[in-house]
C-alpha cells in the first residue's frame, strides 16, 4: 500500500481506460473508502448508484447528452461544435467500464424555517458529498484504476434520476469513470504560498 501523501500527489482524472472488466470487490473497497469521509452531523449524505451493466451506462450517457445537446444550442453553438462536445460526452461515460452516480440525500439533515439556515445545511450536505467523493478518488488510486470525476449530473439530475430510476431523495451531484488507466497522466499545482494567507 502506498503512504498517503503518495496517493493524495499521484492521483490524476483518467478519462481513457483499457478494455478490462473492474471487479465487484475492487468496487465494494472503494465504496466503503467513501463512506468513512467526515459528513456535518456525521449524517452521511452520500448516496451511491453503481453502473457495471454496459447498456444502463449507454443509456444514461445517450440521455445525458439529449439535454447536453438541447443546452448548448440555447447558448448558441453551431451543430459541429454541439455535436463533437455530445459525442466526446457520451464516450466518456458509456466507454468506461464502470461508472459510479454520486448523489446526495437532504433526507437526515437539519430542517430550518428560515433561507439562510437552510442554505447553510444543503451547502454542508453538499461539502459532505464531496469529501466522500474525494475518498473514493484516492481508494480507486491505491487500487490500481483511474477515475474521473464529472460534474455533469449538476445540468439534469431529472435526467439522471429518471433513467437510473432512482429513489426521489437522491440528488445527482457526480459521476465517476473508473477503469484500469490506458493513459498517463501528469499535472501541476500552483505554490501552496499563492493560496494561502497566515494571520
């Protein structure tokens, strides 16, 4: 097992895989990885649909890119340019062998009368998410595959909650590609001095 910090630094967004089936098991550990993220209240509201079956990745990614296509020209983009972004879409989630719908669920979280509270506590459900999001990132690493994370679901989680049929407190947040990595991948970040300020 790689140290930590090994993993954190190593990680990349894998968009391409090879043809090469993820186990069940190799799923099941990262999964458990992501539920044991912090969460606000320690409610836990991540919710997790898993797409192994190639014709339910096919189907979501074609109705996906439906409304990705109807988007993009009400913001005026030419039938090519539309085109080439649904299609690059589509391969992207029907082509990975796995996919991973990260929802989130207001179901166990506070309940406020006023906005700002409420806001408050959808922000924190959201943070929740994210952080589990991100466990399951660096478990998918240590075991060898790569992943990506798409925020997409954010556009048409209707879409997505329809095709997946998916309980009605479930919020598509994410979408996660995995497979085993048929693409290296390098990236920088900027100096930690750039974003930080010390009082």
């Amino acid at each position: 097992m790689s140290s930590l910090i090994d993993v954190i630094r190593g990680r990349r967004s894998v968009r391409r895989y090879q043809d090469r089936t993820v186990s069940d098991a190799a799923l099941w550990r990262i999964l458990d990885a992501a539920r044991w993220a912090p969460s606000a209240h320690n409610r836990q509201p991540w919710r997790f649909a898993v797409l192994v079956d190639p014709a339910r990745r096919e189907q979501l990614a074609r109705a996906m890119g439906e409304r990705f296509r109807m988007d993009l020209a009400a913001d005026g983009l030419d039938s090519d340019q539309i085109e080439r972004q649904v299609t690059r879409s589509y391969q992207r989630i029907s082509g990975a062998p796995a996919v991973i719908v990260v929802c989130m669920s207001m179901t166990d979280m506070d309940v406020y009368p006023d906005e700002r509270r409420a806001g408050a506590e959808r922000i924190m459900a959201t943070q929740s998410v994210a952080l589990a999001v991100q466990n399951l990132l660096l478990a998918a690493y240590d075991a060898g595959l790569g992943a990506c994370w798409i925020c997409a679901p954010l556009f048409c989680p209707d879409v997505v909650r329809d095709v997946l049929d998916l309980p009605g407190d479930w919020e598509a947040q994410a979408l996660i590609t995995l497979g085993y990595p048929a693409q290296e991948k390098t990236s920088e970040r900027a100096p930690v001095e750039a974003k930080v300020l010390w009082f």
